[in-house]
C-alpha cells in the first residue's frame, strides 16, 4: 500500500486524535493532573454506541394529564400475553397506565409510596414496610393479598421482596426474616407441608447483627443483601424447580460489603451491580476478590456519588438498566442527581 503523499510530494504526517473525556468523569482525583481522556465536569451527556461522548437523549411526555402528586415509584408490570402495564405509585395513590392513566387505589390506604413491585405469575405484587401484600391482575384496582383459606400464618410486611423458584420471597417486618410462600401461591405463607416457610437471618449472620436490605437471584442462587454483609444461598442438588427449599444451604458469605438502597440492584449483562456503603459494586469483581472490591464501578466518582447517600435519601434512591443501550442509571431523587454508566466498563 503507498504511503500516503501531502501536496508537494512529502510523506504525510498521521496524527493521532484523542477523543476528550472518553474515559468519562473521574471527581475522585479532580484536584490532580489529569489528562484530556477525563472530565472533571460532566452533566447532561451520555456515550453513543461507539463509545463517543454525546448529548443525552430527550424525553417523550406519555401522560394526557399531570398528577397532583408527585411519583415515588414506577414499575414495569409484564404480562403473560404480552401486554405490559406501567405501575406508579405517590405518596398515597396507585395508578395504572402511561397515556391515560388510570387510578388504581381502589379501597386500599397506603401510608406512603416506597413500594417494590415484582411480577408473579402475571400478577404484579408490592410490599412496603409495615403494609399487607399487594396484587394487581389487570383490573381496575389493587387488593390486599388475603392469607389462604384454613391457614392461620399472616402475610409477610417488610420493604423487600424477590419473585424467584416459582415463589414470592418477602422480608417480614422485623428485617430479619425471609418468608418464602408456596409453588404459585401468592396467599399460601404456612409452614409444613404445604412447602411455605421462613428463613429466620438472625441466626446466619456470620459477622454480626444486620438487617435485611434487598434480596435477588443470581444463577440460580438466593442473594441476602444486609447492609454491611452478603448471605448467599444454593440447593447444592438442583432439582427441576430450580431450588428445593428443603435442602437450601448458605454456600458463600461476604463481609464488609451490603447494600444501602434496595432499589439500587440490578442485573447488568449477566451481572449484578448495587450501591454499597463504597460505592457501586459488581458481584462478579466481589466474586474474584472474596472481599471489598479495591476497584468498585463508580471509583472514579466514589466519594462524590456517595455525598447523596444520606439516611433520609436512601429511601428515594431508584436504578434502572437499559439492554438495548448496555447503561446502568442510577437516581437520588432527593438531590436531583442521576449517575449513568455503560455496563462494557467505559
């Protein structure tokens, strides 16, 4: 191949052009030498599919009309048939739909907003600290789960819960016990031989007391989430169900890492990544080093993102995953921040 010529007949000169901010914002170490790969300033962008930096997209009004509320919660609710309904959730109201939304509250009286919604059985469920159960089936409103006729076990109340194995995994009150209901049945919570039951967190803890944050599943796996700690849960057998909850066992414990914001885990590219009290961690990075990873995802804004997570906030704190365009959004209402990362590590 000739090498290229400029007027004159000299041989060219390649000069290298290196795109500014590509490594994206590094507030960790802002107040050094940095080079043009990084910004220490960087609002309203995101990277392209090739790994450009860019203005972040618009936004599209779906709703007709504005609530007098503001949302707290919203949720996905994904049907069998494939029919998919938008749940939101204010203060004190539940509400169906996007272009006309619908008010689903029904008879219900919810004292705050904070739901985490999960689809089961093509049924949307929420729980909320210190409220019964809920479940939408595509009606007109929301109820209370009822408890199965002839049993005597009350519904679970705690903040968090997992549609996992066929089952709802549901955090009780006291934030130390995971009740788990019967195969596809989200009003059968007795124990015995109905295969309903309890996992009672205050005698496995293996580094002191702590309270149950999130749960998720994770190859097949049951993942606790404490605040400071990780309980990590396998039926060493395997069955055709997936897991049996008659042989699970604790498999793998993680010390000196948990989860500060339930609604922070997410499954990102066959991994998970949630806000710890040291940033945003990976499981698959917690995997390899067996402790604290010394590199989490958000190093290079670590002590900047975790500024927002005050007591008060962390409530608020609200994640999203996009698979089409491979980003991890994370939100902290209270202080009108959105932190967005590509999941390829950019």
């Amino acid at each position: 191949m000739p090498t290229p010529r400029a007027h004159g007949g000299a041989a060219a000169t390649l000069i290298p052009f290196v795109k500014p901010a590509f490594k994206g914002l590094n507030t960790q170490i802002a107040s050094g030498l940095l080079g043009v790969e990084w910004a220490t300033i960087l609002e309203d962008t995101v990277f392209d599919d090739v790994g450009r930096l860019s203005s972040r997209p618009g936004y599209t009004i779906e709703t007709l009309e504005e609530l007098s509320e503001d949302i707290v919660q919203l949720f996905t609710y994904e049907r069998d048939n494939g029919n998919d309904f938008v749940i939101s959730s204010t203060a004190y109201n539940l509400y169906v739909g996007t272009g006309n939304i619908q008010d689903a509250t029904g008879t219900l009286t919810p004292t705050a907003g904070n739901w985490q919604f999960v689809n089961f059985r093509d049924s949307c469920v929420g729980v909320q600290q210190g409220h019964t159960p809920i479940i939408y089936s595509g009606g007109t409103e929301f109820v209370e789960i009822e408890k199965k006729v002839g049993t005597t076990t009350e519904l679970p109340k705690g903040n968090a819960a997992l549609s996992a194995f066929g089952r709802l995994w549901i955090v009780d009150e006291d934030l130390q016990t995971i009740r788990y209901s019967n195969l596809l049945d989200e009003t059968d919570w007795e124990p015995g031989s109905s295969r309903a039951g309890l996992i009672d967190m205050t005698a496995v803890w293996p580094h002191g007391t702590d309270t149950v944050v999130a749960l998720a599943e994770h190859n097949g796996r049951l993942l606790v989430f404490g605040e400071k700690q990780i309980v990590i849960w396998d039926d060493p057998q395997g069955t055709a169900l997936g897991m049996d909850v008659d042989s699970i066992q604790v498999v793998d414990t993680y010390n000196e890492v948990g989860c500060i914001a339930r609604d922070s885990v997410q499954t990102v590219n066959g991994d998970l990544w949630w806000l710890s009290n040291g940033g945003i961690v990976s499981l698959a990075r917690l995997i390899q080093e067996r402790s604290a990873p010394s590199v989490p995802v958000s190093a290079n804004v670590r002590d900047f993102l975790l500024s927002f997570t005050d007591v008060d906030s962390l409530p608020t704190v609200r994640s999203v995953v996009s698979l089409r365009d491979r980003y991890y959004l994370i939100s902290f209402p209270t202080y009108g921040k959105t932190f967005w990362r590509l999941d390829s590590g950019t």
